[in-house]
C-alpha cells in the first residue's frame, strides 16, 4: 500500500470509527505525512517501516530541537497508525511497540489571578457591538471553562435559557451539559438580542452564536488575537489566549475548594489525571505563599 493512500484510509478511520475533531485529525494527518516523506526517502513503504527506521526519525527530530512533547505527539500518531493498519491485517506486529515513550515533564498551566481576570473583562470596549460580542465570549469562556473549538461550535439550540445550562459538544464529539450562571447569560443575552440580530447568516451559520461581521463562525485566531489584545490593554504581561482561560475557571474552582471529580466533568477531560494538574497549580501557591509570608521561609 502506498503512502498516500495509506494516509487517506487513516483518516477516515480516526473520522469514521474513533470521532476525532478536525483539529486531531490535522495534528494526526500532519505528523503521519512528515513521517512518511521521511520514509520515502529511505525508500520505505508503510508495510516496510521497521524499528531501526523509527528510531532514527525519533532521533532526527531530537537533532532538529524538536521539543519532548513534539516528539511524544509523533510517536502517539505513529503508534494509533500502525494499530489502524494492524486492525486492518496489513501488518502482523506494530514496529513500534516497544519504543518506549519518555517520560514528560508537566508544565504548570498558565492562568489569571481574579483581579487580572476582572481587569481582562474590563478592558473590553462595550461601547461598540464587537465589544459586546467579545465580552460574550469571555464571560462564557470564564463561566464555563470551555476548549475555543467549543465555543466556535456552540449553536443556539445548545443555550438552555430558562435551565441555565449549556449544552457543549467536545473533543471526540462527545456531549456534556455545563451549567453557566446569570451574569455570563446576560452577556449572551445582550449579544444574541442587540449585536447578532443585525448580522445576517451566512448559509450554514444560521444557528451558530458567534458570527462575524460577514456572517460566518468566527476563527480559533481571531479568538486568541482579541484575548491577546486585552490583556495587553489590561497591562497583564503573561501570554494568554483562550485556553488561559480554561486554566483560569478550572484553578479558580480548585482554590474554592471544589470537588476535583466535578471540575472533571465540567472540563470534559476523559482522565482524573489531566485535571489533577490544577491541584498541582494549588500546591504551588500555597508554597509560594508560605515562603513569602513564614517569618523563616523569607
């Protein structure tokens, strides 16, 4: 089976059988083409790859100054792909079990104070209907900790007015209902009922709540630029976007005490494990706060 092809069928099979967003989809389909031009060059079909050969395209990205992470992301895509073409009784054993993955180092997330958070909302300009659309989007991001591919995919049918819930399609496309409170339904209130009502649908878009001017969904870069812009305006110096906002809610949450399995749910993590990043985010406060303030720890 050549390349190509190979790639092709991967990708209906992430698609079709494993519900992979669009956004998994292309990081999948990225590293599996870098991979196999690699391979071609060696003159190695997908059916041919050994392990010698992946080692040294592990050992290439390392020499190239690709980050740990980046590699752990290549050797997940290969490993999915060669279970994809095992399944499919095209190979008899993956060439790469066995290659162990290292161990990576978890960075703490970044995310706001609640000051710098309510300095974030304030440096919005309401005065014009952007603002209030961009105001909408952080106050639904900080109530609902929801992943930016959610909020571009919220549509109308998914706000729960009267239930005070959201109902958010994830990663995977897998259905979880949030509950969002009065003050971030207002901003979507003001939005839908004052800014979106003048905007007019571009086909396919008639349901989605975020719209641009020109009526189509609004894009991951315009999200994270607008972010960006605020808090530059804020006078916050970290680097944030949309998803130190996610990290923001979640930390937000743990500092109150709230229980970590229900913040699981909220975020829609599939593992306790990838929550329990935010307890880690608490331990280090409290130690930071601790040295600061133990008349020893000065």
């Amino acid at each position: 089976m050549k390349w190509p092809l190979a790639i092709e069928q991967f990708q209906n099979y992430l698609r079709l059988e494993r519900g992979l967003s669009p956004n998994t989809l292309d990081a999948y389909s990225r590293d599996l083409k870098n991979f196999s031009i690699y391979s071609q060059d060696l003159d190695k079909t997908c059916l041919t790859v050994d392990k010698d050969l992946i080692r040294s395209f592990i050992q290439t990205l390392s020499k190239e100054g690709k980050s740990s992470r980046t590699q752990a992301r290549m050797r997940s895509s290969l490993r999915t792909f060669f279970i994809f073409l095992k399944e499919e009784e095209l190979i008899d054993i993956s060439p790469i079990e066995g290659i162990a993955t290292p161990q990576l180092e978890r960075k703490l997330p970044i995310y706001l104070s609640i000051p710098e958070m309510n300095s974030l909302l304030a440096a919005i300009d309401r005065s014009r209907s952007q603002g209030e659309r961009d105001n909408a989007i952080v106050e639904t991001l900080y109530a609902c900790g929801l992943r930016v591919s959610e909020l571009i995919g919220l549509r109308m049918r998914d706000i729960y007015r009267k239930d005070e819930v959201l109902r958010i399609i994830g990663k995977g496309n897998k259905e979880r209902v949030v509950p969002i409170y009065e003050k971030a339904l207002e901003a979507l209130d003001i939005y839908i009922n004052e800014v979106r009502v003048h905007i007019n649908p571009k086909k396919g878009f008639e349901d989605h709540v975020f719209l641009n001017q020109r009526g189509s969904s609004l894009s991951r870069v315009y999200i994270f630029k607008m972010i960006s812009s605020l808090a530059s305006l804020a006078g916050i110096k970290k680097k944030i976007g949309p998803h130190t906002i996610r990290h923001t809610f979640a930390t937000h949450l743990i500092r109150n005490n709230a229980d970590i399995r229900v913040i699981q749910v909220l975020l829609g993590h599939e593992s306790i494990t990838t929550t329990e990043i935010y307890t880690h985010l608490e331990q280090n406060h409290l130690r930071k706060t601790l040295l600061k303030f133990h008349p020893r720890g000065l």
